[in-house]
C-alpha cells in the first residue's frame, strides 16, 4: 500500500497544483478593472480616494481601479460618455452644465459638506463679518470659474454691484495677493489657503478666511459621478464601487489613520512638507465631515438646489434643469 501511494505522489501533486492555478485565474478573471478620474491633482482634497487604493478598499471589493488625476484638460464628465472613465469626480456646475447641453450624468455621492473655495485676507484689514463689509475691497476672482458665480451672487444679496468693489482676475501666481495689490484673494481652503496662511505667518502677518457658506451661499463643490447608463445596467457594481470608496473616505479621515493616511498622499504629492500636508488634511477632515454624525457621502439637496438657482440667475445655464433627478439618494452609503 505504501509504494501504492508513493507511485501516485507525483500525478497528485501535479493534480493539486493544476487545480490551484486555475482556480487562481478564475479569481482573477472575477476582479473588475474600473477607470475612476479625479477632478484635479493628487492632493490631500483626494485623501480618500488615494487610501482607496493604497490600502486596497477597492481589491478587497474585488475592483480593480485605476485611479487618473484630473488637470484643466481632462473633463470627467465627456470621459464618462466616451467610456474613457467609469466613474469620477465633478464639481456641482460641471454636472449642471453638462445636464443642461443634455448629458446623462448621475450624482451618487457629494464628497465636501463645505465648498473648500473660499477667499482669503490679511488681518490687519476690517473683519468681513457682513456681506456689506465688501464694499471697497479689491477681490480676487476667476474669471469664468465658479468664484466668480459665488461672488457675484455674494454681492447680490449685498444690494452691492460690480462698480461697488474692485474686481481683479487672478491667476495660479500668489504676487498680486503677496504684495498687497489685491485685498481678497480666493484659494482652496484646504489646499493653498494653508500654504499661504504658512508663509504670511513666517513673516508676522495673519489672515482671515471669508467663506461663503457662512453668509448662506452653498455652492456644492466635489462630488463622485457615473453616467447615467451605468447606473442603469450595472446597478450593482456602483454599490460595491461606491461602498468601498466611501469606506475608504471614513477612514481616512479619522484622526487615528492620519500616519497612514499622510504616507499614501506623500507618495503622490512629493512637493510639499510633512508640516503643510499635515495641516491640509486636518482642514480637509474640517471640509468632508464637519460634524461627527454626518455620513462622508451625504448629498446636501437644498445646496444642490440652491447652485442651480445661483448657476441659472447668472444666466450660465439656459433653464432650470431639475438638479434633484440627477441625485442618486437610494441609500447606497
């Protein structure tokens, strides 16, 4: 019996072995390749998404995801209807503008609470503590970009117009603000806000930062999206990917995963100190979850409805386009 089984040994080991690589592959053939696109650079705006990957939410989900930064010439939105993306991340006139030229876009979940474009001032300046206070400021805007539509319609509710302040366009160049040339200058939060709240610190001066949200305009700002034929025909892919992402987002920006969290933004975002990338996430953290019981992924639909208003008021969109239907609130987070 025992030369028996020391004569099969080797046809069983082979067996053994055949069976395990093609159950290996058939694992493998299971795992689902997406392409996700960010709005803009890696960052600590996108903490989240890159510990998604980095401490693989999206490979214990069984998703394959490749996570692209965004720039200036990547639109998410026309990658999600060519099929270049599988989902992405947009801001709140991004997908109202494509809706309103007809796209089929779906909102599922809205990542910042607070809109992280806010301005900022130096504090040896009058407090901006009502929107009247704006009046004979030199401001910082972009024009075409959505601080622009913001100031504007901050000016409104002001009774203020145009010819009331000093509008100045910017560009990604700090001088103009650096040598006091424009008074009010707007920055992500989150972002440049710390980098030059940091640099006018180093040389005695302090700030101030006007946000918007604290005078009731609540532009909605980045939110994750998919088209609408996905959300149709693979129903539940978008659960399992959305599931893993906002789970990844929870974590991330709990205060016990910051030493994680900041090694898997450095690997990406190599330019910038441990010091300002520590900062930016504890302002991040500020902007996702400003309270403790808010669902990272919550959609805020009085805010969506309320950038429609202001898009449409300012004449950027053509008619209103019923931003509510394009919200994804089933419960999936």
């Amino acid at each position: 019996m025992k030369s028996r089984v020391c004569k099969y040994a080797p046809w069983l080991m082979v067996t053994m072995v055949t069976i395990l690589f093609f159950f290996a592959v058939s694992v493998q053939a299971k795992t689902i390749k997406l392409n996700y696109r960010l709005k803009w650079l890696f960052n600590t705006s996108v903490a989240g998404d890159i510990f998604a990957k980095d401490q693989g939410y999206f490979k214990a989900a069984g998703l394959d995801v490749t996570v692209k930064e965004g720039s200036p010439e990547k639109n998410v939105i026309n990658e999600l209807e060519l099929g270049y993306a599988d989902f992405g991340v947009a801001s709140a006139d991004q997908v109202i503008r494509a809706q309103d030229k007809g796209a089929d876009v779906m909102v599922l979940a809205q990542l910042f609470q607070v809109n992280p474009m806010q301005w900022i001032y130096r504090a040896d300046q009058p407090e901006i503590k009502k929107l009247a206070n704006l009046k004979g400021r030199r401001i910082g805007i972009t024009f075409g970009g959505n601080d622009e539509t913001i100031m504007k319609t901050l000016l409104a509710e002001a009774g203020l117009s145009a010819r009331d302040v000093i509008l100045s366009g910017v560009r990604f160049d700090f001088t103009p603000f650096l040598k006091k040339e424009v008074d009010v200058w707007p920055v992500y939060r989150n972002s440049q806000g710390v980098i030059l709240q940091d640099k006018l610190g180093r040389a005695g001066e302090s700030v101030y930062f006007f946000n918007p949200a604290d005078f009731g305009v609540n532009f909605v700002a980045n939110s994750i999206v998919t088209s609408g034929k996905m959300v149709r025909t693979h129903p539940a892919l978008v659960k399992t990917f959305l599931k893993a992402l906002l789970e990844a987002w929870e974590a991330a920006m709990d205060p016990a995963n910051q030493i994680k969290v900041l090694a898997a933004v450095k690997k990406k975002d190599q330019g910038v100190s441990d010091d300002i990338l520590q900062q930016q996430l504890v302002i991040t953290r500020k902007l996702i979850k400003p309270h403790k019981n808010i669902k990272i992924g919550r959609i805020d639909v009085n805010a969506w409805k309320q950038t429609e208003n202001i898009m449409f008021n300012e004449k950027q969109i053509k008619a209103p386009v019923g931003i509510v239907s394009r919200l994804e609130l089933p419960g999936y987070f």
